[in-house]
C-alpha cells in the first residue's frame, strides 16, 4: 500500500448552540484524523452530534451555532481560520458533503443539468460541452439510467431517491480528496446503496478518495469503513479500527449498541437498533459520563468526572473510568 499522510485532522472540537442564556454543547471536544485513502464511519444515535460535527468541518453551521474551540486541519491547513471565499474554493472541489436531506443543496430553481454544470465550472476552467459531458457521465455512474432526461428536470420533478443521487453526483463530480457522507443511502433501496456504495469504494481506490462515514447501518459500516469513531452526547466515547469496534468494543455504550443488533445474517444490514434508556438531553446534560444514566456499570465517579481517554491499543481509545481503572474501588 503506498504511504498514507493524515488528510484531516479534527482537533477537540466543540460547537456550541445559545439557548435561554446558556449554550449547550452537540459537539462537545471531539477529535479525530481521517489519512489519506481512508474511510472514517461515525456512528451513534439520532442527536448524537454527527452531522453537527460535520457541518462545524464544512464550515456550514447556521448562526447562531457556532464552533466554540477546536482545529480543523486539512492537509495541514486549519479550515477554521480561512476566509470566505478560501473556504468555499475548497468545498465543492477538495472537499465536499452528501446532506442527510437531499433538498439541502438542491436549489428549486434551477435544473439538475444546471446545478451540475454550475458546479464545475464553479471549481474548473472547462467548456460547456465538457461540463455536460461530466454531468452526464457522473449521474450515469449513480445509476441513473436515462441521465440526459434528467438534466432538464427540476428538483421537485424527480424522485426522492433520484434526488439522493443527484445530490452524491454533485458531490463526487469535482473528484473530491475528501468526502463527508452523512447517511447518504439511506433513501435508497438496496440495490442502489449497494451500487452507491460499490462506486464510492472504486473512488476511492481509483482517486485515493478517503471519506468520512456516518450511518446507523452496521452492515454499511462493515463494508466501507477503514476505521470507526462511536459518538454519544457530543463526545467520541471510543475509536478504532473496523475489526477493534466489531470484535472487541470496551465502551459499554458501543458494546450494547452492538449487542442490540439483529444477529442473523440475512438482517445484518438493519439499522441500529435503540438501546434501553433516555437519549442525552443537551439543556438538562448529566454531568460526568454523558453515559453513565444509561450505564449498567457505573459508578460515583462516572456521576461526577468525565473520563480521559484510556489507549486500549495503538490503534484503539475509549473514554470510560471502568477501563483507566478509576471505578475499580468504588460502588
Ligand atoms: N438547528 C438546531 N438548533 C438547535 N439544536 C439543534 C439544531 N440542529 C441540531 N440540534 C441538536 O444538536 C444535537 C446534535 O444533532 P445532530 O443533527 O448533529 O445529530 P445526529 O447525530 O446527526 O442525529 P441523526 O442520526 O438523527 O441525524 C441534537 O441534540 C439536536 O437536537
Ligand atoms: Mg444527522
């Protein structure tokens, strides 16, 4: 395998949203680093802060959330210090993100052959000709069948799961060095995730395209990515490879998350399935371990501190007091 380099680095990020005089914290000192030709899935549940995470990376957050503190490098350079116009020259083009809602980025006035067009020129130097030429070949590739129809579409004319694709065409089209997908199938019926899935796997062995992963599907994670980050209230809980997570998960949220999941093959590809307890209330957070409300093992000291990180190896960290030892000699 040739060298790989750390493309991203996501360094304690936190984002904060003002509500009633205090802020509260979806993202809450997250830190991760996605190398070179590298696929990063975050998973965790509904408001764990995964696409918050993802928008404070794209610098797309909506005043008044904003990123509090925190890194963003890319190749080395902090996203978080550009300007405006530095930064939307690298989205779109160096990086860019499928929305969970299709209709995010899909303007209703124009059409599809347009708002695909309109992008490379945006990021190229490149004729028309040219430019409906890629278009047609990148809707092609995502499996829509009569892409020249759909060029003179709008939007509301086609299909949610049209749209879906439509929205991952305009993404890839500028050959992105990185990609941030945030549940980009899941509109979609099972053949075409598995087509989707299939043509993001070539880019990224063709490209070198590393990506940044979220989903609630296992069976997705399983085949796409190289490593994992388990989010819960804001906080990665615990990160590491794809076989470190599946095979042996130390946190107690990532091992009932798991624990949860159907245990057949044939459903293997479900979502994740929720796990006893009430989801993180940001207004009302407990303190300590965003966890330990819903922990079968914790104790005094997960009510009151909020555990460092514990190297389970060198590729594998979680963040629980049961495993640095913290807990051991309480009740
Ligand atoms: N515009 C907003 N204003 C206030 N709070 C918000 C806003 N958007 C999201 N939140 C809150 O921020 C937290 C993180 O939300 P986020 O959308 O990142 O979750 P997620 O992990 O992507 O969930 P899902 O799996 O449902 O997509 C949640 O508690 C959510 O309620
Ligand atoms: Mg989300």
């Amino acid at each position: 395998m040739s060298e790989s380099w750390p493309l991203l680095e996501v360094k304690d990020l936190r984002v904060a949203i003002p509500s009633a005089g205090i802020k509260v914290y979806p993202v809450n000192g997250i830190s991760y680093t996605v190398k070179s030709g590298e696929v990063m899935g975050i998973v965790g549940e509904s408001g764990s802060g995964k696409s918050m995470s993802s928008y404070a990376v794209m610098r797309l957050l909506k005043d008044p959330i904003k990123v509090e503190s925190g890194e963003v490098l890319f190749n080395g350079k902090n996203l978080l210090s550009l300007n405006k116009s530095d930064m939307e020259a690298y989205r779109g083009s160096q990086i860019s993100m499928i929305f969970q809602d299709p209709l995010t980025c899909l303007d209703p006035v124009f059409t599809i052959g347009e708002q695909l067009t309109e992008t490379l020129h945006a990021h190229e130097e490149i004729s028309d000709a040219e430019a409906r030429k890629r278009a047609v070949e990148m809707l092609r590739s995502v499996s829509i069948r009569n892409p020249e129809e759909i060029m003179h579409n709008y939007p509301y004319e086609i299909s949610g799961g049209m749209r879906q694709r439509v929205m991952i065409a305009i993404a890839l089209l500028c050959r992105p060095k990185l990609l941030i997908a945030d549940e980009p199938t899941t509109a979609l019926d099972v053949t075409t995730q598995a087509q989707i899935l299939r043509l993001l796997k070539r880019l990224k062995k063709e490209n070198g395209m590393s990506m940044v992963f979220i989903t609630h599907n296992f069976g997705v994670v399983a085949n796409i990515c190289d490593r994992v980050s388990v989010m819960y209230g804001g906080h990665i809980v615990e990160q590491g490879m794809l076989e470190d997570i599946f095979n042996s998960p130390r946190h107690p949220y990532t091992q009932a998350i798991l624990r949860a999941l159907p245990k057949s093959e044939s459903t293997k590809g479900e979502r994740m399935e929720t796990i006893s307890g009430e989801p993180i209330n940001l207004i009302d957070a407990p303190s300590g371990c965003p966890f330990n409300p819903r922990c079968p093992f914790a104790k005094d000291i997960c009510r009151r501190e909020y555990p460092g990180v514990t190297a389970i190896s060198d590729t594998h960290i979680a963040s629980c007091h049961l495993l640095a030892g913290g807990a051991s000699d309480e009740q």
